[in-house]
C-alpha cells in the first residue's frame, strides 16, 4: 500500500495522490481520503453540468437495464456506451445534452463506460467528489478548506491511463501542491504536474494525438471536447451521499 | 484489450506500446510483442553490466530460498530486498558489484524487489528482453531489426508507476517513434516521451523529487543512480531463453 509510507502527516498536512486508473486503485488507501474522481471526456464533465442546470440527484447505475428499472421511478437517465448514447434514453454523454431547463430538481440515472464504473470503484473512500474543468477552481477551494487526504482517480479508458484525465489530475496538483503533501506514491504526482504545464496554454491542441481523443473524434464532437477542457464554467461540487451524487454547492443556477 | 484496436498494422510498421506498471500488463497483448522489462534503479541495470563482463546466464527467482537452491548447484547468487542485499549471497542488487572479472562464463540466480518479478510476469510473451539506459542504443538497433511488436513494461515500485522506468519508456519510444506505430495505448507512449524530453538532459536532476529516487538516497548510492543513468555503458542484449536469461549480443568484455 504506497499509503503505508505516508510522509506527509509529519508535517501536519494532509497527503495529495493522483491513482493513473481503477486499475491501479488498490495500491491506495481511500478511508481516510476524498477521492476526486475524473472523466474528463465526458462523464464527470456532463456530471458537473447536470448539476449546474439544477439536477438534485445523479445515481450512477451499472448498465441499460438499471437505468430502465430507474426511468420507471420516474427518474431522467443518461446512458453512453463506445461515446454515443443509446436509444430510448434522455441523453447521452455529451455535456451539452444535460444543458437543458427541464433538468432542475430532477433525478437522474446516469451509466457511462468508464466515468460511472470509477465513482462505483470509489464509493467506500472517506468521501468521493466529481472533478473536471468545468469545476476546477470551486473543487480546489472546496479541497483545501476539507483537510483531508486527496487522491485524484482517473478513469481512463477501460482501465488503461489517458492523458485528458492525467491532465487534469495534474490541474489539481499545480493548484494544490502548497496546501498539501507528497506521500511516496508521489511519482504520478509529479508526472501529472509535468504534463500539465506542458499542456495547459492549449489543452486541445496537446491533446490531439491522444488515443481517446481520437476516438471521440471519429464521433465528430469535436465541440464537446473543447467544452470540456474550459475551466469553471459549471462550479458545482457534486458529492456521493449514499448511492446518488448531489450538488454540495450552493451555486447552481 | 488495447490490442483488438491496434492500427499500426494498417501502415505495415510494427506497434510500440508502454506498459506504465506491472499492475497494466493484463491490458495488453504479448502474445506477438517483444516485452521490455525496465527496473532502471537498480534490477536491469544491474543484469546489462552482469552480462557485459561476461555472465553466461542469469535465472530470475522468486526469493533467497529458490536463490539458496541454486547456490548449491553452483551459481553465484544476488538477492535484494527494500534496496539492500540480503546477508549470504555473492550480490545485491548495485551494478558495481556485478563489475567483477569472476563472473566471466558463471551462471547467477537473482531475486530482486520488483525487477525478477516484472520479468516473471512477462514470460509468456513472445520474447522478453532486458532494457537499462546503459544497453539503450544497442536495444533500440536490434529492436528496429526484430519486425515485432513491442511492448515496455516498467517494473515500477509494487505495481505502481513510477519516473525512472518511465523516462526509460520515453527514451525507447523517441528513439523508435519512425519505425514504429502507436496503438490506441499510445497515451502511455506519449506521456513517457513527454516526459523523457522534458528530463533527458539532467535526468538525474529531474528526477531527485521523485519517490524511488529517494527511498534509495537513504541507502547512499548516489554513485549507483548515476551510473544507471548513463547511457551505453554496457551495449549488452539480455533475452529470455528458457527459464534464464542470456546475452544475445556478441560485444561482452
């Protein structure tokens, strides 16, 4: 366990780890940190503005079949698979579809092929919190001020790493590095950091070799993508209580 | 399997692929690719400089009893643990004390924290070889030549990632970039390259925050991390034959 080598409680702060995929999660210690889970394109992006149009609950269910069972409740669902969304369900993963008035005080079902199956993989952590651009500023506010142990878990695709997700982990790195501490584990800390700031004056424009960028490409939402690289346009902090993600924040529109 | 998508094969070029941590390589093909296996500090540095003064063999073991085994069948023996050898056997896991004229023509068994276990785990594929920084040029000449796909498997700190394995995974991948293709795996190729880049010209400088770095500045062998990072010091080109290891190039001293 690299937490069993925790430095950082020596000098009174707590620890921030960046985990590269939910393959890697078991050689963390998640009880007593806020895990930050982030996928970047799309999942935790459209998460962040569900909320910020007023959603009161997202439950991340495991497939289509939940979702249905959900859509019966009365529940709004979103289901994505292979980037595009599937038939008979109110929207997709595109950021832009959650865009919409009719969301406000509703309750949502949301399955996404790596984004939901991550929060799943967090859900016994000490708290688990939806990062993404969108609410980069509000979410290392609300870090700083929890005093706990942070790890950012990056989604990645189908459990391998990608850049987009170790971006952002980096984001939070860059942002956080005075208010916390390295632990051993820190060589993805510094990894994240470095590609970071290569990348962040054009985050699309770095990213446009990378393998799921590439992917999504083929889908033509090259719209979504530069979306959901634009920091803080949905500051919400949405946050796991039981089973459903609510929005901690107060700012919603 | 970020195999079922590979492209390369569309241009005729063999694929390249980093594996960032043993914990990964179930994400990965390796049945058609020759695997890398790098534990820069120390294990596969260690075994390069073994084989350019003249080791016949190395058998990778699980541990000091497996290595007690074949001490009595006449082998020299190295066991590391935490960093340090283990009391009772010939090596530890320092390149400099493998820089002995006695282990001309000798076969050795070595056990070491997380290199003989990388390269366990990559036995099956359809060739495994040693990667240091000190046999680099010589590896990437008879990889280009090999026409297979290839796979760098970074040993890491128990399963987890780490700098030096990945500066080493860039460095293959810049220098292999034109005769090879990136797979929808390519993020791990493009961040490691990044990050070779950003480090290669003080690699020893870059990578003094970093966590193995440290662990091993506790046991003072400044001497040794500096040698692991000097480039072809020992043009040597272990391959797995059996269950043991032999130098496939013909310029040992």
């Amino acid at each position: 366990m690299i937490n069993t080598h925790r430095m950082g409680d020596a000098h009174g702060k707590p620890l921030i780890e960046v985990c590269f995929s939910p393959a890697h999660y078991n050689l963390y210690d998640p009880k007593e940190s806020i895990v930050v889970v982030a996928d970047i394109l799309r999942a935790t992006s459209s998460i962040c503005v569900a909320f910020h149009y007023g959603a009161r609950s997202i439950i991340p269910v495991k497939g289509p079949e939940e979702a249905i069972e959900y859509k019966k409740l009365g529940y709004l669902t979103g289901v994505e698979r292979q980037g595009e969304k599937i038939e008979g369900f109110d929207f997709g993963n595109s950021p832009f579809s959650y865009m919409d008035p009719a969301i406000k005080g509703r309750d949502i079902a949301l399955s996404t092929t790596n984004g939901t199956r991550a929060i799943q993989t967090a859900k016994d952590a000490y708290k688990v919190v939806i990062g993404s651009f969108l609410n980069l500023d509000i979410l290392c506010e609300w870090l700083k001020n929890q005093n706990q142990h942070v790890i950012t878990l990056c989604a990645g695709w189908k459990n391998s790493f990608n850049l987009e997700d170790t971006l952002f982990a980096g984001a939070l790195v860059y942002r956080l590095r005075n208010h916390f501490d390295f632990s051993y584990g820190r060589d993805t800390c510094i990894a994240a950091e470095y590609l970071y700031l290569l990348g962040r004056n054009d985050m699309n424009k770095f990213l446009k070799e990378s393998s799921h960028r590439r992917r999504l490409e083929k889908l033509g939402i090259e719209k979504d993508i530069k979306f959901c690289l634009t920091p803080n346009t949905a500051p919400v902090i949405p946050v796991l209580d039981g089973n459903a993600l609510v929005n901690s924040s107060v700012l919603a529109v």
